[in-house]
C-alpha cells in the first residue's frame, strides 16, 4: 500500500504541521487529521495485532467502527488503551503505541499462535481448560487458573495505567426541546427545521467537524459551511466531539463530550470529558450508516478497508489510501469513490457481484477508466504484512469458483451499509429486515423518536435531508406546533438493488476468513459453533464471542448472523439479531464518576460544632454522611487510652459530646398525640407536657424500625429525636402516613435535625455544668428537671434552648439542644464549666462504651430483623392500644422463645479480648451459623475487662450458666465467654436516676 | 431515567424521588387482624402492565404522589397527590402546575 498525500483539497491544515510518536517514531501530520489519517499519510501500514492470532492488522474504517487500528495513547498516567486510531484527533505531540505485541506490532513474536490456529477456535477456552474430575488431567479448572494467566497475556488488548487517573471530569445537565444526533444531511436538515420552527435544538456530533457524510464527499463550493452557519444562525446549540452513548426513559440520552483530549496541552481547569445527562422532548436520531465488510480469504490483511473509508481519507483527510486499487462491492455506493479515486491518480479495478448493474452505475465506472468485472468478488488476499495481490472468485450458477488473480496495493469492499439503530435498540424497539436492502431497518416506536436519513436506511442525500426535514416537522407537531406537511421518503434509493454478500469461498479452499477482526471470530467458528449444537443468537455470541469486543459487533455482527442463518437454512429474520446496549461507543469510568471522587465520593455532613470539635483535638469518623468526634486525644494517648479517659471521666466527674447528628423532628398540631400514640409500641396518649419519654417504632412486619425521645413542648406539639442512621426513614415513613394512611389527622411533620445542634452533658456533674450556663439555675434543679424531664429555657445571652434529663451513659445527664448558629459560643461556656469540674469532651467511641455498659441498643442491635422482644424491650410494648406493627409482632415465629435475644457478654478469662462480628457457638458444634453473634465490644473502663453486647438464640435465660464460643475463624480464634444480662453496669440505674 | 411529573413542582428525573411502594393496597385499621395485615404488607401482584405505585418527591416537595406506570415500556399515564383532600383540590384548582 502507497499513500499519498494530496496537494489540496480536504478539511486539513497543510500550515500546521504537528509531530507525532508512533511507537517510538517520530511523524508528523497536519491539523485536522485523525491519528489514522496521519499514520495513513506516513505509509504505516500495520497498527496493530489481533486478539487471539497476533495478525496485523491496519485501518479497516475510517471512524467508530474501527476493528484493526486500537493503539495505546498516551504514556505514565495519562495511558489511554483501546483507542480507535480513526477516532483520535492528531495533536502535537501525541505519543501512539501499538498494543498487544511484542517487541512491536511490526515484528510480533505472539504471531507464532497464528500457526496453531486450528486449536484457538471457538470454545477453545472451555473444552481445552475446563473438564470434569476425573478427567481433568491436562484440563479442568485446576489446569485453568495456572494456564489462564499466560493465556489472558498472549491475548489481550491494551493495558491501562495502574496509577490513579490524574485527570478530572464532569457531570453536566441539560434540556432541550429537541435533540438531534448526528449531523449528516439529516441532522442538519432536521435541526434547522426544528430551530427555525422556534424549538431548542441541540445538535450533537461525534467527530470534532460538523458534517457526518458530507465530509466524504468532494467539497461542494463551501456549501457545509454556510450551512453549518445557518445552523448557528436559527439558534441551534451544537455540541461536537460529543457522543450519545445511550438512550434511556423519558427522552433522557446520556452524552459524553471529549473536552480536551485533542489538546496537546489541556488547561488545569478544563475536565478531560463531560458527561451529560440531556432530557429532550423529542429526539432525531440522524446517526447514518456502517458500511460492511464481507467475508473472505484473509480480509483482515493491512490494506483492505471499507470502500467509504477510503473516499473519507480522499475527501476529507486528503488521502489517497493507494496506488493499485481494486473495490469489491455489491450495490452502488462505492463507486462515487472509484471516481475519486481515478481522478486523483489510482488505477482502479472494480469488482461487482452482481450480475447485472444499471447503465448509470456503468457509466460511472467508465469515468473512472475502471476496470469493471460483474459477478465477480474478493476470494483470497495475499501479502504478509498488506495485501499485494489478491484471488480472485467469479460467479457460476449459484457458486463461486476461482477466477484469476491481479496485484493491488489496496482493496475496498463494501458488503453493504447497516443502519445505525443501536441507540433506538437502547430504547427496547427491536430492527426489522429489509431483504431488500440487505439490512435492518428501525422498527416502529411510540415514544417521542424519530429515525432520520440512512439511519433509516436512507441512500440518497437529497432524500436523507428531506428525512430530516420531515422528522423535525413530526416533532415540531408533537410539540404543539403546526402539522407539516413533508412526507418522509421511503428507505433505499440505489439504482442497481443490492446483492446480499455476506462470505465468499469456492469448494475445497481453506481460507481464514474474519467475521469479527476485533476478536478473531472466523466464518469457521461460527460454523463450529453451529455444528456443536449452538442454534440461538444469544448463545452463538457467547460461545465465539461474535460482537463482543469494543466495537461491540459494529463491523461484523450481520455478517455473523447471515452464516449462522445458512448453517440452520432460515432466513436472517428468522435468526434474530441480539440487543444493542448501551454505550454506543466506550465511555471512560472517569466520565462516569464525574467529580464524585476521593472526598466528593460522597456529601458530607459536618455539625455546627465540626471547626469547634476539631479546634479542641477531636479525632472525627464517618457516621454514616456524619463526620462526628470520635475521641479527643490528649498528647501521647492512642485512641484506646483516650476512649478510656473519656469514658471513667463521665462516670467520675462530667463530659460533653456532639449530639448533633440525632435526627430531629417537630410535630405540630391537634392531632400530635394520636400521631405518637400510633407510631409508637409503647403508650404516648398520657405523656405530660415538660416531660420526654423513650419510644420504640415498629415497621408494619412488626420488627423494631428505630428508637428515640419524643418531648412534649405544649400542648399540640412536640420534639422527636431519632437515631443518627434512621433519621431521613423516620421522617419520610412519618410523612407517608399522614399523606397516605391517617390524612385525617391534623399534624405536621417537620425535620428540625438541621436547625438544633445537641450537645450530650453527661456525668455526675453534669446539673453544674448547666446550672453555670443557664440563666436561672433553679430550673435546672432535681425538682424542676427531674429524670425525664422537658424544660424550655434561656441560656446566658438569652440564647434559647431545650434541655431533656435523659441518659445514653447510663449516667445523670442532659441532652441540650441549641439554635443552630449559636452553637460555638454555647460550647465555649459549656466547655469552660465542664473543665473547671475536671470534666472532658469525649466522641463516639467512649459514647459507644458507655452505652454497651448500660446495655442500651444502637443501629448496630437494631438491624432491621430484631423484634422488641429480642431487644429485650418487650415490656414497653402496650397491649392496651393498636399501634404500627402491633398486629404482626405476634406471628408465631416471632414469639418463639428461641428467637436470638440480646445479651452481655464477657470472656471467661477477663485478660482476654474478643472482636465484634464474631459468632456465638456452643462449644461442642462451632460452625455454620452458631447460636448467635456480637454486634458490639468494648473496654470497659467501670468493669476493668472486655465486654460485648450481642445476639444468641434463647437469650440471657437459656445459656447464663453454660460454655459458650466466641468463634473468630479468620481473625482472633475462638474464644470462651459467657454469657451475662445485657445491663453489665449499673444494672438498677441508680446513677442515671438518683 | 424516568421522569415523573409531580403534581406540585413540575416534571424532574426519578432520582430525585424515592419509590414507596404498591398505591393499590388498603392498609388495614390498626387493630385489624393479623391476616389483614398480612395480605397488606407481603401480599402483592407482579403485575405485567399498568400498576400504581406511590413515590416521595424526596429531595423536592416531599410529598407522596400516586404514579400510574407501565411496567413494561416504564410509560407514566397520570400522577396524582396520594392525599386525596390535596388530590381533589389540585383537580380543582384552576392552575394546574404540572405543565412543565
């Protein structure tokens, strides 16, 4: 193959000239040249090394559908593998790498697999290295896990960068009245139709230029250009180098624009890519035509290529592709490019399969001074590295037989054109056959869609821009706006019809003929696949892989289909054809996360007190969106010396604790108290105004759901706290029935977590603590705030606040709660208090040790399949009142009374430690799923010993006085416990109540 | 992604939503017997069709809307408020606002 630059013509740049690396090699192109173009021009002819066999490989495309050229780009981080060459914009500087080959793709060792071909067939993976004992004897999994990793190295494809992706992305929205894809004829037709009929008209373009076809074309007189400025003129938003990868429910298309990789040198501030995520009101998919291959005798050679891949590197890239050229085709679209071709200096052969062609079509190849043979096509390829000659099989009867032999340095072929239906298939709309084009057409859809030009398989220009004509009109109908009165022109528009060709071979021939290069898919396979029994589409993918490279089946799926048809004698309808998904073309997962990355992988949620917490030495962690304390280390503490400080300070003397990501909900109105004496299995209806109680809800299974404080405020309204975890569940299930079930009651629901901020004072000081902070400290005494006790009150400053005297520690405490922004200074007070009485600030971990002391149970004992009873509250639940879940906590198996029950537990040796997450087993039967398991564990500082708080079948009752394991196969061991009351401290509450 | 025209802010994508459950089931009176309760809450059709679904405009208004969806194309015939006293006063109200 020799190519040529051409001295003029195209929608390059001959005054920039862009170095480039390919393979260590430094070439140059021009601006406006794809990588493939620009290796085209540089006469490289081999670009890559096939899946399985390692075959060079060239441009077989000019576009998306690309098979041949994948290249790595890039180098370090930024490695980029599996990049279609025909898809890369050139830029100074690129840096191109063939893939899959070694030491090059030029002289691969890895072709020696080329020569054991016979054994790489379809299957191959699964006979050879899967078998059944006890056969497996140089087979089986065994065999496979050693065999798979030499295998998965000799036939792989790029490798990606180990190192994290440097670059950044996006995550865009948008809305338009109309969404057109692609910007052929049709595209531009229906976008400047829908835009002056005064819609919102996007326009998006896969390639970096406007103009889909039209750039294969000879240059029009600048005729693209004025009409690419009417566009912008009517208003169209036009987005290029922006791919719809998918289409999904209510108009919704999933669009990934390439920002800056056709830049040499992207700005810091630019994303690498956007995704968007578009809702249109009505979407033209103007997204043209794949031209297909045909099956024959090593068709994967460099050199051979789509007939319309070459006139796109003539036209557009001002290349001719080769000298000695010969096209093999079977209707009429190639042979506006053999007349390209001639004129810019190729000798042309064409081959045609057909018998008999239309005067017009003959004529035209007369203008080419072609050599023109009918009833004849491409039978074998010859050339190592790029075809040199080529054999050549006539037509008889209904058989090919070989008919001669003539040198090229080039061949085209075009086997057809497929509509691209694949964003439609997204949609679910299966295509339809057209036998008479030799292709699928779109099938019939209600949703708000049209198909334009020869995406609906549409030859003719003319045609394709009326097409886009009359889409535009339907959608500016449906709309709302005046009915048009284009009729869209009925799919074809060839002179000559096609003849279907999907293979060629003559009878004793043995050929490699490729259906899909991409993942060296054979004719052969499919047949082998056929003989071993594989009738169904779907299967035959999966057993030869057919279509399931990155190129997803664009170049070779119907050739597939049209063998595997003939194998079974039915027709290609009758075959089927597999799903499109989405995406159109690959997407990059850093497009998919957009920013949602490292610290933006999730929202965060930080209390008013956050900078205050972190100022006095808080250690934070994760509760769930939470960012809370965890301890506060003094210097030389790890974290275990200071949970354990924290925790014996709050039993001695006093400490305080962010509170603040309690879930919080006013409830307000008339009703409010039918409402709590609902919701809650224990009994609301006669709670005082001033006083708070402790409340467990039940979901309608009868399983607990959360627990928490309600306070009466007044009489019709009242305060609600929730655990951290279960706060947005509370609320919307709060919300669901008072809307759905109860819209009789008078009550509003309002989620005040945002708006208070909770500081815990807990400790046998904790009443001086709030005596030195609250203006009038006689309402903060045991008679006025006894044990449970609501008071509404104003803190120094006239902040006003809401006290509770409730405990988590088990200790006399108060929950206060603060206007949000006045939080800081609040605990600057309270803090100055609290260290005069040589109290501390203490976080979730002593929080947490204080509480499995005392038994009480968090998010971690309430895990959705613990009933009130396991949690060892059954004695709360009213029988007295019918409540949310009331009816189903009675099921029999609910009441059994080997349910697992919450217990305390402590290693037998108290020296010893043991891990939560670990089983309980009974001694003489560890394993499977034991008896019961540990939620939580902790030092206990008022014990001196580890403890823990877990589940175990029977409970306290059944298992006190017996041996138990605590089973830790992976981590610890086992260990021996037993089993004690969940109330491991202080178990009478004098010092919460006293 | 569906989008689902809520009756009080307008059509938005289904993710700014969270789904409920089945809108067809008669939630028993709380002092109903325990089969009532249980053909309420386990009990359902797999409907291959139109079905009605509630739906929270979660990260919106908050309300609760009923959603009449086609199971199969995901194709929304009518949303509705899941109050009915709300349901009945949108109707009449002059001014609907789920033209988007």
């Amino acid at each position: 193959m020799t190519a040529t630059r051409l001295a003029k013509g195209g929608y390059i740049d001959r005054d920039q000239l862009l170095n480039f690396t390919w393979d260590g090699r430094t070439l140059h192109g021009h601006a406006g040249d794809s990588l493939a173009s620009a290796l085209l021009a540089s006469n490289q002819q081999v670009l890559g090394r096939s899946f399985k066999y390692h075959r060079p490989r060239g441009l077989m495309s000019a576009g998306v559908e690309e098979s041949g050229a994948l290249v790595t780009i890039g180098r370090g981080d930024r490695r980029d593998a599996n990049v279609r060459a025909t898809t890369q914009e050139l830029y100074a500087g690129l840096v191109a790498q063939g893939q899959n080959a070694w030491p090059s793709v030029r002289f691969d060792a890895g072709s020696i697999s080329n020569l054991f071909g016979r054994f790489l067939a379809a299957g191959f993976y699964y006979k050879t290295f899967m078998g059944l004992p006890p056969f497996e004897w140089g087979s089986g999994t065994g065999m496979w896990m050693r065999y798979e990793k030499i295998i998965r190295k000799a036939a792989g494809m790029g490798e990606a960068s180990r190192s994290p992706d440097p670059d950044h992305y996006e995550h865009a929205h948008g809305y338009c009245d109309v969404l057109v894809v692609g910007s052929g004829p049709a595209g531009r037709g229906a976008a400047l139709t829908a835009a002056k009929a005064g819609l919102d008209v996007i326009l998006v373009e896969q390639e970096a230029i406007l103009g889909g076809d039209t750039l294969a074309q000879p240059q029009a007189a600048d005729n693209l250009a004025d009409q690419i400025k009417a566009l912008k003129g009517a208003g169209v938003r036009i987005m290029a180098r922006t791919t719809a990868f998918g289409l999904y429910d209510g108009g919704v298309a999933g669009l990934l624009e390439r920002v800056t990789d056709h830049l040499a040198e992207p700005p810091m501030w630019m994303p690498r890519q956007r995704c968007w995520t578009l809702r249109a009101r009505y979407t033209v998919l103007a997204t043209g035509a794949l031209e297909r291959h045909v099956a024959f005798g090593n068709n994967d050679r460099p050199g051979i290529m789509t007939a319309n891949a070459a006139r796109i590197y003539l036209n557009r890239f001002a290349v001719r592709a080769g000298e000695n050229i010969v096209i093999a085709t079977n209707n009429d679209s190639a042979y506006a490019g053999a007349f390209e071709l001639a004129q810019a200096g190729a000798s042309v052969q064409i081959l045609d399969a057909r018998k008999s062609i239309p005067d017009a079509i003959r004529a035209q190849a007369a203008d080419a001074h072609a050599v023109l043979r009918t009833g004849a096509a491409p039978l074998m390829a010859h050339g190592a590295k790029g075809i040199t000659a080529l054999d050549i099989a006539g037509q008889h009867a209904a058989n090919w037989r070989e008919a001669g032999k003539t040198d090229c340095d080039l061949l085209l072929v075009s086997g057809g054109w497929s509509p691209v239906v694949n964003l439609l298939s997204h949609r679910g709309v299966k295509p339809v056959w057209d036998a008479d084009l030799a292709c699928f057409v779109p099938g019939q859809t209600n949703e708000p869609l049209s198909m334009a030009g020869s995406a609906a398989g549409i030859w003719n220009d003319n045609a394709c821009l009326l097409s886009g004509q009359a889409a535009a009109e339907r959608a500016v109908a449906h709309l709302g706006g005046a009915q048009g009165s284009s009729a869209a022109p009925a799919p074809g528009g060839w002179q000559g019809a096609i003849t279907p060709l999907y293979e060629v071979k003559v009878p004793g021939r043995q050929l490699k003929s490729f259906v899909d290069p991409q993942h060296d898919v054979t004719t052969e396979d499919i047949r082998l696949a056929h003989r071993e029994g594989y009738v169904s589409v779907e299967h035959l993918k999966r057993y030869t892989t057919l279509g399931m490279a990155t190129d997803q089946g664009k170049m070779g799926n119907i050739i597939g289909l049209a063998l595997m048809a003939e194998a079974l004698g039915k027709e290609i309808p009758q075959v089927g054809t597999t799903t499109f998904r989405p995406p159109y073309t690959p997407v990059s997962l850093g497009a998919l996360k957009g920013r949602n990355v490292g610290n933006h992988f999730r929202a965060l949620r930080r209390t008013p007190l956050h900078e205050w917490n972190l100022e006095h030495g808080g250690t934070m962690t994760m509760a769930g969106l939470w960012h809370r304390p965890w301890y506060f280390a003094h210097s030389g503490e790890t974290i275990g010396d200071a949970y354990v400080r924290e925790a014996q300070t709050v039993r001695r003397t006093v400490g305080l604790c962010d509170v603040t990501s309690l879930g919080k909900i006013a409830i307000q109105g008339p009703d409010s108290t039918e409402l709590l004496n609902r919701i809650y299995s224990n009994p609301f209806a006669k709670l005082p105004i001033g006083k708070a109680r402790y409340g467990i809800m039940l979901r309608d299974d009868g399983f607990v759901m959360d627990d928490g404080t309600t306070w009466h405020l007044r009489e019709s309204e009242y305060f609600m706290t929730t655990t951290t975890a279960h706060a947005g569940k509370v609320m919307a299930f709060l919300e669901e029935l008072l809307q759905t079930r109860w819209t009789d009651l008078r009550v509003h629901v309002t989620s005040v977590s945002e708006q208070w901020a909770g500081v815990a004072v807990a400790g046998p000081k904790s009443r001086q603590v709030l005596e030195s902070c609250v203006e009038n400290p006689a309402a903060v005494s045991d008679t006025n705030l006894p044990f449970m006790g609501v008071l509404e009150t104003t803190l120094k400053g006239k902040v006003p606040c809401r006290i509770a005297r409730i405990s988590f520690s088990g200790e006399r405490a108060f929950e206060v709660y603060l206007p949000s922004d006045f939080c800081p200074d609040i605990m600057d007070a309270l803090w100055e208090s609290a260290r005069s009485m040589n109290g501390c600030l203490y976080g979730l971990e002593a929080l947490g040790a204080l509480r499995i002391e005392k038994g009480h149970v968090t998010g971690a004992e309430l895990d959705g399949r613990v009933t009130i009873e396991d949690a060892g509250l059954g004695r709360m639940a009213s029988d007295k009142k019918p409540y949310i879940g009331s009816a189903l906590r009675k099921r029999p198996d609910m009441a059994r009374d080997n349910r697992p029950r919450l217990v305390g537990i402590f290693p037998r040796d108290r020296r010893e430690i043991f891990n939560a997450g670990s089983l309980l087993c009974a001694p003489d039967h560890i394993e499977g799923y034991g008896e019961g398991w540990i939620t939580a564990v902790t030092h206990s500082p008022a014990l001196g010993h580890w403890i823990g708080l877990g589940f175990i079948s029977g409970g306290h009752s059944q298992w006190h006085d017996k041996a138990v394991v605590c089973a830790d196969p992976i981590r610890k061991g086992n260990t021996a416990v037993e089993i004690v009351s969940p109330h491991m401290f202080d178990p009478d509450g004098e010092r919460m109540y006293g | 992604m569906l989008r689902i025209p809520c009756p009080f802010c307008g059509t938005r994508d289904h993710s700014e939503f969270s789904y409920g459950g089945d809108a067809s089931v008669e939630y028993p009176a709380l002092e109903a017997p325990a089969e009532a309760w249980l053909e309420a809450v386990f009990q359902r059709d797999n409907i291959d069709g139109v079905q009605l679904e509630t739906w929270q405009h979660l990260h919106g208004c908050r309300m609760w809307i009923v959603v009449e969806r086609d199971t199969r194309s995901h194709e929304i015939h009518s949303v509705r408020p899941a109050h009915e006293g709300l349901a009945s006063a949108l109707a009449q109200s002059a001014d609907p606002v789920n033209e988007s």
